[in-house]
C-alpha cells in the first residue's frame, strides 16, 4: 500500500472519529443531570432575530475610472418596511443612488418580507490605479412595519473588487 494511500485512511478515521464525538459530545452533556437536560430544548427554541442583512457582503468586480451599477442582495427573517440604503463613499469611491435621490431601496419597494429577498442597486465609479479591494460601508434603515414604530439601523461592510 502506498504512503499516500496510509495517510489518506488515517485523515479520514480521524474525522470520522471527530464527527462521532461531536454527535455524542451534546447527548453527553444532556444527560448529566435533569435541570440541564430540561434548560436545553429552551435554550434551542429561543431564535435571535437577525433583521435585514446582506446575502453576501462582496460585490461584483467594476473597472477603475468607469461608473457602474452595483447591486446588493438583501434577505431578512423579519417583515421590514421603509426601507432605505445608503452608502459611504471614500476618498476612492464615488456613489450615487437613482432617481437623483440621496439613498436607494429595493427593487420592488421599500418593504422585504419574512423569507424573502431583493436587491438594492446604486452607481460607483472607483478612482484606484491599481487592481484593489475596496471597503465600502452599507446602513440600511427601517421600521418593523407597525404604527409608530422606531426606525431601525444595521450597517454592513461590504468589499468592491476593482479592476484597474
């Protein structure tokens, strides 16, 4: 048998070894004693809302000195409404939104349903002289979709690859 081969079923031992105690590993600790066993399927059911947020945080690839449109995908596990992106540009990176407005929203309004998806869109044209990342930062606001409700905020940092 050769040496490759060896190694190769050794690595994969390992990790099925590795994958059995990490199944067994949780069961184990259930068992210990009653209070805990009892506090676990209560720590499981809480679920932390997330809110809107990006699908992918990298964008698509635009040349230097041309403007572009850019789209962000967005889902979310809440229902949103009002929905407004804005973005920060930098010394590097000119952003502008459309309809001359001063932010942008979803392509089919400015609300996002539990489960859903849709993207934003908004004009860059980066100044770089040299293929680059850049990081541009994205704050999305809302409301939960009730009366009276506060407006929410949530920024993300998003990467633009730049072709020189």
């Amino acid at each position: 048998m050769s040496t490759g081969r060896r190694i190769g079923i050794v690595a994969a031992t390992a990790a099925v070894a590795m994958g059995m105690l990490t199944v067994t590993a949780p069961a184990a600790s259930a068992a210990t004693g009653p209070q805990q066993a009892q506090d676990l399927p209560t720590a499981q059911a809480k679920k932390k809302v997330k809110g809107p947020r990006p699908v992918s945080r990298t964008l698509k690839a635009v040349d230097a000195g041309e403007s572009a449109w850019v789209q962000v995908k967005w889902k979310t596990d809440v229902k949103i409404c009002d929905a407004q992106v804005t973005v920060r540009d930098n010394r590097h990176i000119e952003v502008d939104y459309p309809g001359e407005r001063e932010f942008t929203s979803f392509s089919r309004g400015d609300s996002l349903k539990r489960g859903r998806t849709d993207f934003t869109a908004f004009r860059v044209e980066a100044d770089y002289d040299r293929d680059s990342w850049a990081l541009i930062t994205a704050t999305i606001s809302y409301t939960d979709c009730e009366d009276d409700s506060p407006t929410y905020t949530r920024s993300t940092d998003l990467m633009l690859p730049v072709r020189a």
